[in-house]
C-alpha cells in the first residue's frame, strides 16, 4: 500500500466577516480533521478556493496548515498552474514551505495534446523532491487526463497516484484495472456520494470536499470497506450522500455552482462552530440565512448538530 491512503479531504480556506484569511479558522479546521481520524491533508485544491487566491495568500494558508497539522498526518499541496514552468515556480515557491507530495493539474488555458500533458508530468516529477499526484479535473482544466499517458507514467514511476475529479466512472475503473499490479501508486476519487463504489473497486482512498464537514464519517466508510464490510460501507455512504444535500442549500441563480458548494460546507462548519465565519473569497457569494438554515436541517438530521 502506498503511503498515501484513506481519507485526505481538500482544506476548505475560511475567512473572516472582513474577507481576511482565517488562521485560527484553518488550525481549527485541521484540528477538526486530525481528529476525525483522517490520512492525510490536501491544501491548496479547489476546495480550498486555489483559483481565487494571491500567491501570498497560499503561501499563508500552507504555512498556517502545516504548523497545524504538527506532522501527524502528511500534507499534500496543491501546484496550479497554467504551463510547466509556471507550475514549476509555484512548486519551488510552496514546496520550500514545506509539504509530502504536489498534485499538478493539466496544463490549462494552453492548448495541450497528450504528448504536451505528458512532458509536463515528466519534467515537473523530475525537478520536484516529493511525490508527484496528477490531479484530473477536466472541469477546471478543460482537459481529461489521456489515459494511457497516466498508465504508462504510473508503470514508469513518474506518477506516485492520482487524484481523479473527472466524474468519468469508466475511465476510473479503467485506471484501477491497469494500475493495480503498483503497489506505490494510489489512485484516489473525488467523488463523494459514491466513494464505496471507488473502494471496492481498488482505489487506495477518498479525496471529499464533504470531509472537510464529516471527516469521522469517511473514515468509518473507508475502515468498513478496508474490513470488507460492505453492508456497512454502503449504509455509511448512504448517510454522506443524504448529509451531501447541503450542496442544495443555496438558491437556484442567487450564487454560482462553486460558492453553492464550498458555501454549504463553509456554512455547516460555521454551524458547528468550528469556523466562525462562511464568507467566500471575491466574487463569490456566501450562503444567506435562509439557505444557511436549509444547512441546519441537513446537519442536524445527519448527526452533526
């Protein structure tokens, strides 16, 4: 089994009423997951609002992360960048802070082939001192991991895993089938209301934006499928995907797609007052307190309140 494995949820980035970064906001957000029994962190992905941030601002959640999580579990980071050299740059500039592995998207805004996405694993894989994880978010990206560039990279040991945002379960089950003779390569889903079905497949963990609110959860999904109780992992994914209707909350056209997820999650954590705040990083629109109290309702019947 690889290192990296189980339940390694995306770091939300809370902020202040004023729309500052929140670093008591962030150790107690990572205190949250450490204690819900989770395997990992990953900081700086898109549930960490990544896109939105200045380059001081993730300097500032990495570092604050970091001194949090007090090395007792590793810290994945995020590396997003639109070419090879840019991401090169920010993984020189991040990776002197500290962390155990980057996940590297696709190039973006280029317009790439699969021999240009495959020298741009290559070559960052070669220049970076820690693992590397392909991170296939062709929502993002605009371009779906070639998969036999990702096959034939994990087969060479370029490619330490990847974290696969795709939503193509085909392409996914794919990957498993052809990657489960490497036993150091981890292949994670992003999914989280069908995460058991990943688990049985073969994948070595679950990368959930839900984790950020239920971590104890995932980790009793993952511990069940890890024991083969698979009656018991579907009823546990069961109550995620009820809990996962918080992304529902918000008003249909009152805030974007991305704000009405993170927002929901921002919103349950503040309920739960383990953040103190759900504000969004410009442009984006928090929840409002009748979609915070569509929140509520989803919390407390799960459990949560």
């Amino acid at each position: 089994m690889s290192e990296f494995h189980g339940i390694i949820p995306p770091l939300l980035t809370p902020r202040t009423e004023r729309g500052e970064l929140d670093f008591e906001g962030i150790s107690a957000l990572v205190d949250h997951l450490v204690e819900g029994g989770v395997q990992g962190i990953f900081a700086l992905g898109s549930s960490g609002e990544v896109p939105y941030l200045t380059s001081s601002e993730r300097e500032q959640v990495l570092r604050t992360a970091l001194d949090a999580t007090q090395r007792r579990v590793p810290v994945l980071v995020g590396i997003s960048e639109q070419s090879t050299n840019r991401v090169l740059d920010e993984a020189e500039r991040l990776l002197s802070i500290g962390g155990d592995a980057a996940v590297v998207t696709t190039p973006f805004y280029a317009l790439s082939d699969a021999g240009e996405i495959e020298q741009h694993f290559r070559t960052v894989a070669e220049r970076v001192d820690v693992p590397v994880f392909a991170y296939d978010i062709p929502v993002r990206t605009h371009s779906k991991l070639p998969h036999e560039v990702t096959v034939r990279l994990a087969h060479e040991g370029i490619l330490a895993g990847v974290k696969d945002s795709s939503a193509d379960d085909v392409a996914f089950r794919r990957l498993l089938l052809q990657t489960r003779d490497l036993n150091e390569f981890a292949v994670f889903t992003g999914h989280e209301a069908v995460a058991d079905g990943a688990l049985l497949g073969g994948a070595a963990g679950i990368v959930p934006g839900l984790g950020n609110v239920d971590p104890a959860g995932y980790v009793r999904l993952y511990n069940a499928a890890q024991s083969g109780d698979w009656a018991a992992a579907a009823s546990e994914q069961d109550r995620l995907a009820r809990l996962f209707e918080i992304t529902s909350a918000a008003t249909p056209g009152r805030v974007s797609p991305g704000a009405a997820g993170l927002g929901a999650f921002k919103t349950a954590l503040q309920l739960m007052g383990v953040i103190g705040s759900n504000r969004m990083t410009e442009p984006m629109l928090a929840l409002n307190d009748a979609e915070a109290r569509r929140v509520r309702e989803v919390i407390s019947a799960e459990g949560l309140l």
